[in-house]
C-alpha cells in the first residue's frame, strides 16, 4: 500500500469517526442508569438497561406523535414520487410548448428556502380554517419535497437511452408498458435517493408543525422531541433514547431502499 493510499484511508477512518461518534454516544447514553450519564469521567464499559426507552414511549400521546409523523411523511412522499414520476417523464422524453419554462419553476421552486414561505403558509391556513390538519400538513410536505423529487428524476430519465424504450415498443409494447417495463426498473437509484430526502425533509420539519398545528393531537415527534427536556427536567437518559428512537426509521429506511436500489437496477439492466 503506497503512502498516498495510507493517508487516504487513515484520514477516511478519522472523518468517520468524527461523525459517527456523536451516533454512539446518543445510542450509549440511552442504555445506561442516569448516575452513569452525568458523571466527569466518560463510561464506556456498562449494564444495559431499557428504562430510558420505557420512559420515552411512556409519555402521554406518543404514539399519536408516531402515527402523525408517519403519516404526514410516508404520505408527502409516496404522493411526491407518483407526481414526479409522470412530470419528469414528460419533462424529459416529450416535446412541448413552454417545456424549459416549467423547468426552470421547478429549479427556482428547489432553491428557494421554504422558511419564507411559513407566515404565507400560516394565514392561508388560519383563514380557510385549516389550522391543527394532518391532511393539509401532508399536502404542505408534498409540495416541499415536489421540485426536488421532479428535477432528480428528470435527470434520471434523461440519462436512460431512447433506444430502450424505442425497441420495447417494435416488440410490441405500448409506450406506457416500455415505460414500467424497461424505463422504471433502471430508474432505482434516482427512486431511492428522492425517497430518502423527501423522507429526512418531511420528517425532520420543524417549522410547519411548529405554526400550523398548536393542538398537542395533530403535532408529530419532531416538535414533541424539542419540548423532551422540559417534560422532563434532567433525565438526560430518557432524551437520548427519544432522539434514538426518532432517528431510527430514517436509518431503517435508507438501509431498506438502498438494498431495492440495487435490485431494482440488475432487473432493469436484464430487461433492457
């Protein structure tokens, strides 16, 4: 192994433990006795216990925070990549009248930050009275993770050769056949990585739900994770198994799309 190799690996190996560290320790932390977290000297050597997750999922309306926040999420989402899917296909395989203007929406729609958009947000929900709504809230996450999911999968498309669907359909198929037969299978990858950061934006939000939805039954875990501490003073062990278990489904869904990611894309290649 030459020098420069060493220095590469050794430098990736410091960078990853730089961000996964602070992972172990919330991880850690969440599994010791409150006596062993607030201690000078670190403990890395200790007896699991699960009371800080009993104490976690214990708390009034939690699993109503759980079921909003998967709702608001999977529901944003799937209906973002179902739109997507037929925009970015038209964007891209068809010839149109005003095509490059609606992408360029679409691009000026990614780039804006959408933190300018909560007090519009806000009064158009106060007076239609659509205030303390899971519905709207999810159609409020759809239209954040739209613009991006749209231009990803444009690029996507555009990258899968003509040709494909073009001989699909001397063989017979229709154009929409060659699309889910040929095209969507080697589509994969730009799928998984819309789906993952649609999933982290919606899931994440904090500025919506802060505003719109002031009931405590229509709030979901990210703005219940904030007001963690105050519910419970110092019970550090208690907040750490919360931020766990509010980071867990965005890593169960990574590892969950990045393995039909690449099924997905063998299928595809055999295809074509």
């Amino acid at each position: 192994m030459t020098a420069g190799a060493v220095v590469k690996n050794v430098s990736a190996l410091v960078i990853a433990a730089v961000f996964v560290f602070p992972v172990y320790w919330m991880f850690s932390s969440s599994l010791k006795p409150q006596h062993q977290i607030l201690t000078k000297d670190p403990v890395f050597a200790f007896t699991p216990t699960f009371e800080n997750y009993t104490t976690a999922t214990g708390v009034d309306l939690f699993w109503t925070y759980v079921t909003n926040s998967l709702v608001v999420t999977l529901g944003a989402v799937l209906v973002a990549l179902l739109v997507a899917l037929l925009a970015s296909f038209a964007l891209a395989r068809m010839k149109f009248r005003g095509r490059k203007g609606i992408v360029l929406v679409v691009m000026m729609a990614q780039m804006a930050p959408w933190e300018v958009m909560v007090i519009a947000m806000y009064m158009i929900s106060r007076e239609n009275d659509m205030l303390n709504s899971i519905p709207v809230l999810t159609l409020i996450y759809f239209v954040m993770v739209l613009p991006f999911t749209i231009w990803t999968l444009r690029g996507f498309i555009a990258a899968v050769p003509v040709e494909l669907e073009e001989a699909a359909q001397i063989d017979g198929c229709t154009r929409g056949q060659a699309f889910r037969k040929v095209i969507f299978p080697l589509l994969a990858p730009g799928l998984m990585s819309t789906s993952i950061f649609g999933f982290i934006t919606a899931w994440n939000e904090f500025a919506m739900i802060l505003l719109l939805n002031k009931d405590k039954e229509s709030q979901t875990l990210t703005l219940w994770l904030t007001q963690f501490q105050t519910a419970f003073g110092s019970d550090w062990g208690a907040t750490m198994a919360a931020s766990t278990l509010f980071a867990l489904p965005v890593l169960i869904v990574f590892l969950f799309l990045q393995r039909k990611a690449v099924g997905g894309m063998t299928a595809g290649a055999v295809k074509g």
